[in-house]
C-alpha cells in the first residue's frame, strides 16, 4: 500500500469534484422521485468552492486538506449532504491529524472515523436508504483487504462494494432524509445520496492506488 500523500488526496478531492460535476443531472434525476431534486446542484456547488480553494492554492498535508474540504461543504452546501458529506472529511481529517504520509492502516482508520462521522450526524442504521448503505460496505471490503500488498485493489474492492451498496438501495424503503417522507413510495428508487458515496470510492480507487 503506497503511503498516501497530500498531493494524493488533493487529487482525490480533485476527481471527486469532476466525478460530481459529469453526473450532476444524474444526482439530481435521482432525488427527483424521492426528494427535491436538488442532490446534484447542492454536491456541485460544494465541491466547486472546495476546488476554488485547492486551487488559490492548497497548503498543508493531507489532513488540512481534507479539513478545509469538510469545512467547506458544511459552509456551502445547504440541505442534509453539507453537514453529512462534511462531518466526513472533518472525521478523516482528524483521524489523520498531522501526519504527513497515510499508510494502509490509517486510511481504513480514517475512512471509517469518516463514516461514523455519518452516523453520529445522521443517525441512519443500514438499510435505511442512505449514503451510509454505500459507504458502510465499502469501509468493510477495505478493512478485509487489510494488510495485502495489492493497494490498488483494496481500493477498487472498497469501491465495488460501494457501488453494490448503492444498487441494494433501491429497493429499500427510506426512513431516513426527505425520502422517508414518501414511506412505501420509495421503494423502486436508487438513493441519490448513495449514488454519490459510490463516486467518492470510485475515485478514491482512481486516484489513491
Ligand atoms: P436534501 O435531502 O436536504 O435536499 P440532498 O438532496 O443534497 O439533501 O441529499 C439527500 C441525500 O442525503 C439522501 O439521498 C441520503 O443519501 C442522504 N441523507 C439524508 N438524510 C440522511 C441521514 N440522516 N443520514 C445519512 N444520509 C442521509
Ligand atoms: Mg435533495
Ligand atoms: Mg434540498
């Protein structure tokens, strides 16, 4: 597992944002049925402002750089994906402290101190039809690829593990967010929310390995 740098996770942020701003319509299509169409727009601004940053110039490693992420899509992003999305990056951030390098070991750590971020804020339990039945998964399948020398595929498991997480939204009913409003009308529908998570481990995969 090559020792993930502050330039490293610069471009995942970077790759995520583009990943977000090419399937903006797509996000926002998703939340249309279950929520108020708003999903793509509200990642796609976040994200545009956490780029502007990067790109007036990024200092500090990569725990700073996944802190001034999460802080500024909790500042920019209005509606439940800010503050979630955002407690993410807080989590990974200060999992990650000052360290300069993150090893195999840290980025698990680090993802799930992310994830359980989610939770803390959220409070959605699996099959609730969140990001967290996206992101939980993921951070499982990294946590078993633990320890191997293959980063890249430890990454991509994490990912397809995301993606199969996203899919096994549909046909749940949602009890958590806007969607749970709907009750048994939710059910048929891919969970916007988790359609993004699955980008975010995609293009950890893209980018880290
Ligand atoms: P809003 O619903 O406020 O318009 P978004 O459309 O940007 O916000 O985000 C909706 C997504 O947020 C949902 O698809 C779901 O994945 C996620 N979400 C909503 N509430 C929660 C929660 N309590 N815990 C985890 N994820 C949630
Ligand atoms: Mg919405
Ligand atoms: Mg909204």
């Amino acid at each position: 597992f090559a020792a993930i740098d502050a330039a490293a996770i610069e471009r995942w942020i970077r790759a995520f944002a583009a990943a977000v701003a090419e399937n903006e319509q797509e996000l926002t299509r998703l939340d249309s049925p279950i929520g108020d169409a708003d999903h793509g727009a509200n990642m796609n601004r976040g994200l545009k402002a956490v780029v502007a940053k990067l790109d007036g110039g990024s200092t500090g490693g990569p725990g700073a750089l996944l802190k001034q992420t999460g802080m500024t899509l909790v500042s920019t992003v209005g509606g439940a994906s800010g503050p979630l999305y955002g407690t993410f990056f807080l989590r990974m951030a200060t999992a990650i402290g000052d360290a300069d390098t993150v090893d195999q070991k840290l980025f698990a750590a680090a993802l799930r101190a992310g994830v359980d971020g989610v939770v803390a804020r959220g409070k959605a339990e699996a099959g609730d039809k969140t990001m967290y039945d996206a992101l939980a998964p993921a951070v499982d399948a990294l946590d078993a690829a633990f320890g191997g020398e293959d980063t890249a595929g430890a990454l991509q498991a994490a990912a397809d593990a995301a993606a199969q997480g996203r899919d096994s939204t549909t046909p749940m009913q949602a009890r958590k967010g806007r969607a749970s409003y709907l009750g048994e009308r939710s059910v048929g529908h891919q969970d916007p929310g988790a359609t993004s998570a699955a980008l975010l481990l995609q293009t950890a995969a893209d980018t880290l390995a």
